[in-house]
C-alpha cells in the first residue's frame, strides 16, 4: 500500500515540478527584449479591443459623410476617412476588435480541439489512433481557404460561422504536434502511476498528459495566433466576411485597393496594423520557445 502510495505521490509531484518550471520560464521570458516588446504590443492591442467603445464610437466608424471623403489625416480625424467619409481610426479601432476577437477565438478553439484529439489519439492508439488520424488526412487534403469557402457559402458570413470555419482550418496541426508529445509522455513513470494508482483515461489525460504538453502547445498556438490574423484578413480581402460596413482591418484593405495612388493612407494603417500585430505575436511565440527550451537555459 505505501509503494502504490508512494507511486501517486511521484504523479502529484509530476504537477508540482510542471509549476515550478513555469516561474523559470517566465523569468528567462522577461530577458528576451523581443518577447517583451511582443507582449507589450499585445497587451496595448487586447487594451484596444476591451475599451474600443470608449475609444470612439462605432457610430463614427459606420457614419458616411460624403461630401467629406478622402480627407487626409488631420487633427479632426487622426487617419483620415475613406471613399465614403467614414472616419478610418474608427474603423481601425473597431476593426480590431473585429479581426483580433476573431483570430484569438479561433486560435483558442482549434487549440482545445485539437490538442483534445491529439491527446486521444496518442494516449489510446489502436484504433482510436487510426480513426482520429485517417479524419486527419481527409481535412488536411483540402486547401485551407476552399475549405472555408465552402463552409463560409453553404452556412453563410457571420462572427460565429468564422470562428468554426477557422477552427476547422487549423486544428490540425495542434492534433499531430500533441500526438507525437503524448507518445512520448505515456512512456514516463508518472504516468504509469497514475494508471496503477486507478485514475481514470480522461484524468490522466487532463491532470497529467495535457500540462506536461502544455509548454509545446502554448508556443504553437502563439505562432498560430499570427497566422490566423493574416489568415481572416486574407478572407476578408477576398470578400468571405462580415456583411458591410462592419469594421475589418481586411475588408479596409480590400476597400482601399482602388485608391492606392489617391489616398495611401488608407491601406497603410490596416496593412500597418495587420503586420504589426503578426510581428508582436511572432516574437513573443519565439520567445516562449526559447524559453521553454531546456537547452537555453541561463
């Protein structure tokens, strides 16, 4: 009874290390100037999205006044307005609401579902494995953007609709990344003694697997995070977006193509921003990965 005893309490301490290990990594996070700067462009981003109403009023990013179009920035109106006299920090304010709400929450629900998949497929194996991984290659078989296409036409343009389209579209690569981790993972003797101590699959799963793989996941979903910015940008810039005139830092692009020459400043702000927001994520995702890697250690 002590040695099974013994074994759970190595488990527990399994957890306790894992907590542990997240101080160490984010005191060596704080060294990276990169990752800070990344963090603090963040931060200043979510500040934006949370607080956008107060801001400005997304009456001023919808109004049109079109005796007063392509007025260039001035203090009156700090980027200008566009084609329509619509007021362009408005739109870019409230269009990061729109496009970061967006990507984040995308981000996050292709993070949970896949890494639950991957989890699955490497704890169980066996056939759980071959059903999870076949479904795998079927998703991964179709291009990212005509499978959003086809979800985007057949269940129509909506916030909702988006998010579950972009999900679709990118939980595949956490499912194969937590796979090969989990495989690695069920082999480590905290684990077997969670399963001799009589934890349940799914407790083990969750309370061991998951925050051992947690640091690997975190990195990826921040890289992610990047690219789904660029991702919904990109489907708004093709017309797969909100109806108008909803605010989108793509949909501003898309709009602006026209008038490059005329008013620059009109694609310069969102393209400014889209690229701004995909760096600050790239550099804190390079650091938590350089953070997380033992070998960096300082």
């Amino acid at each position: 009874m002590s040695a099974m005893t013994g074994r759970v309490k190595d488990a527990d301490r399994g957890e306790f290390k894992k907590t542990g290990q997240f101080h160490e990594i984010f005191r060596r996070l704080r060294k990276d100037r990169g990752a800070m700067v990344g963090l603090v462009i963040l931060i200043v981003l979510i500040f934006v999205i949370i607080f956008a109403d107060m801001i400005v009023p997304y009456q001023a990013a919808i109004s049109q006044d079109v005796m007063n179009n392509f007025a260039a920035p001035s203090a009156e109106h700090f980027m200008g307005t566009d084609m329509y006299g619509r007021d362009v920090f408005a739109r870019f304010v409230h269009g990061a609401r729109t496009s970061l709400a967006i990507s984040l929450f995308a981000s996050v629900t292709s993070c949970v579902f896949g890494s639950l998949l991957g989890a699955a497929a490497g704890y169980f194996g066996g056939k759980v494995d071959m059903a999870i991984m076949r479904c795998l290659d079927i998703f991964m078989s179709v291009p990212d953007i005509l499978f959003t296409m086809v979800v985007v036409a057949a269940l129509g343009s909506s916030i909702p609709i988006l998010i579950v389209a972009m999900t679709l579209a990118y939980f595949t690569n956490y499912v194969r990344l937590v796979r090969s981790e989990v495989l690695n993972l069920c082999e480590q003797e905290y684990v077997e003694a969670a399963k001799a101590g009589g934890a349940s699959s799914a407790r083990i799963i969750l309370s061991h697997i998951i925050p051992n793989a947690l640091g690997i996941i975190l990195v990826n979903l921040t890289l992610n995070v990047a690219s789904l910015v660029i991702y919904q940008s990109s489907l708004s810039y093709i017309g797969l977006s909100l109806p108008q005139p909803t605010p989108e830092w793509g949909s501003m692009l898309s709009e602006a193509r026209e008038f490059m020459l005329k008013a620059p400043h009109l694609v310069f702000f969102p393209a400014a921003a889209i690229v701004l927001t995909a760096f600050s994520v790239n550099l804190l995702g390079d650091g938590l990965r350089d953070a997380m890697d033992p070998r960096l250690k300082n």
